[in-house]
C-alpha cells in the first residue's frame, strides 16, 4: 500500500512506533452500497486530496500523504493514540473535511 503515498512527512516522536495504521480504504465490496468505503472523495466521487494526519492532545502533524486518484492513501506503524485526520482539496473547490477522534487500525501481519 505505500505504493500510494506521493508526498509524506512524519512525525518520528509518534509515528512509527506503533502496529496500526490509518488509511482510505477501498470498500471490499463494490457493489454493496452499505460496504464501508474509506477514500478519499471530492461531491461524492474519488478524488486525489491531501490527507493531514494530527495526534489529538498535542496536534503535532504526524503525517502528510496525498491520495492517489482513486482516493486511495495510508499510513503505517502509528501508535495506538486518537487522530484528527483533515481532507484539503488541493483545487480549492470544497472545503476541508475532518473527523475526529480516529482510532487507527491494527496493521495486519
């Protein structure tokens, strides 16, 4: 999956340290409109979008990444801590998305 990693910086106090991670993920099945799908999307359709990962308590950018144009992205090795992720669109057309409190994933393997 780095494969889709165009651009990124990190954080080394908090990142990659851990065995988790955060990532847009396709949905596993794509046909299945309740399949959970994790991309990155500009009015609904998959877009390339930079991603920029914050630790929660302290907000220290842990990460930067830009998605592929399928809306694909990750980052590996987090800790186990609470993010907040924000979704800049790059042409300025929409304006930021964020979720908070994001818990990563556990790396599989």
């Amino acid at each position: 999956m780095r494969s889709f990693l165009l651009g990124m910086t990190i954080s080394p106090r908090i990142a990659y340290r851990g065995k988790f991670y955060l990532g847009g993920d396709p949905p596993e099945d794509p046909q299945d409109l309740l399949s959970p799908d994790g991309r990155a999307k500009i009015l609904n359709k998959p877009a390339r979008i930079r991603v920029r990962i914050l630790e929660r308590r302290s907000m220290v950018v842990v990460a930067e990444v830009q998605s592929d144009a399928r809306g694909l992205w990750r980052v590996d090795h987090l800790a186990d801590l609470e993010y907040l992720v924000l979704g800049l669109d790059e042409s300025g057309n929409v304006n930021a998305a964020v979720q908070d409190w994001v818990r990563p994933a556990p790396m599989e393997g």
